[in-house]
C-alpha cells in the first residue's frame, strides 16, 4: 500500500468520523430545540386561550351596557384627532 492510499484511507475514515458526530448532535439538537418549540407553543396557546376569555367577557359588558363604552371610543377619538391635528401645525 502507498503512502498516498494510506493518507486518504485515514481521511476517508476521518471524515466518517466526523459525518458520524454530526449525525448523532444533529439529533441532539433537533431534539433540544423540539422542545423548546414546545414550551413555546404551549404558551402561545395559553396566551390564545386567555385572550378569547377576555374577549368574550368585554363582548359581554358591551352588549349589557353600550353606551360607556361608546363614549370612550368617542373620547379617544376626539384626543387622538386634537393630537393629530396639532402634529400638523409644527
């Protein structure tokens, strides 16, 4: 056997090596960031379920009483044009 086929035999086998590790932390990762993703997923849900809650308990106050929240929509209007207008005469 030659030198030269005896050094590439030896990379050969390195690179098998090293395609082996990577294999076997790609997994690892995979796994890791899996379950990160999960924890996050899980909350995002959470946070969905919560939110509908809210939803729907203010759907009931404004159906039960409307007009409050009517005269806020309209207060928050007329402030957030009197802001705006002045933000054009700068």
């Amino acid at each position: 056997m030659t030198a030269d086929n005896h050094n590439n035999r030896k990379f050969e086998e390195a690179l098998q090596l090293l395609n082996d590790a990577a294999r076997e932390k790609k997994e690892d990762i995979q796994k890791l960031v899996g379950e990160k993703y999960e924890h996050l997923r899980e909350a995002i849900d959470t946070g969905r379920e919560r939110a509908v809650e809210v939803f729907e308990e203010v759907d009931e106050q404004v159906k039960k009483n409307p007009w409050p929240y009517m005269g806020g929509v309209a207060l928050g209007s007329l402030l957030l044009g009197f802001i705006l207008g002045n933000q054009n005469k700068r």
